[in-house]
C-alpha cells in the first residue's frame, strides 16, 4: 500500500511539472515512475554484486523486506534527479523561447 502511495506522489509530481510547461503530462508521470524503478533495480544490482562477492552471506540471510527497504531511496534519488534535470532543460527552453520572442517584438 506504501508502494502504491508512493507511485501517486511520483506521478503527481512529474504530472504537474508537465503541466507547468505544456509538454504530454501523463507521459512524464509513467517515465516518473519508470525512472524510479530504474533507479531501485540498478541500485539492486550493484548492492547484489558488490556484497556477493565481498559478504556473499549476508545475501542468504538477509530479509527481503529489509533490502527494499535498502533500496526506496535510491528509487526516490532517481526520480529527484531526473525531475530536477526536466525542470532546469525546460525552465531554460522557455527563458531562450521567450527572449527570442521579444527580440522579434522589438
């Protein structure tokens, strides 16, 4: 159910920001979310191999709920990000967009 919160939130979020600059709202929000489970499966990875080999029994006897848990932050890092890139790209494009716009006015 945290889960499902937490997918709304991300979607929420990347909905409004496509909103704000007129770009296809619900395609940000399902790359929101794709981009967060990018974020925990790379993360997942990684952790898997640098513990297999350094601690391979902490794999075996580790709880599954305690790595997903391990994991949420960085899901939630990558959709960070990514919203902070979308932002600074489109808050840029209309800058240039609307200063171009007042050069041909003048």
């Amino acid at each position: 159910m945290l889960g499902l919160l937490l997918l709304y939130w991300i979607g929420k979020y990347f909905y409004k920001l496509a909103e704000e600059y007129n770009k296809s709202k619900w395609g940000f929000s399902i790359l929101g979310i794709a981009v967060y489970y990018a974020g925990i499966i790379l993360a997942s990875f990684t952790t898997g191999i640098v513990i297999g080999i350094f601690y391979p029994q902490m794999l075996e006897n580790t709880n599954e709920t305690v790595l997903g848990l391990f994991m949420l932050p960085f899901g939630i890092l990558s959709c960070y990000l990514l919203y902070i890139i979308l932002e600074k790209t489109w808050k840029k494009a209309k800058s240039d967009e609307n200063r171009f716009l007042n050069q041909i006015s003048e």
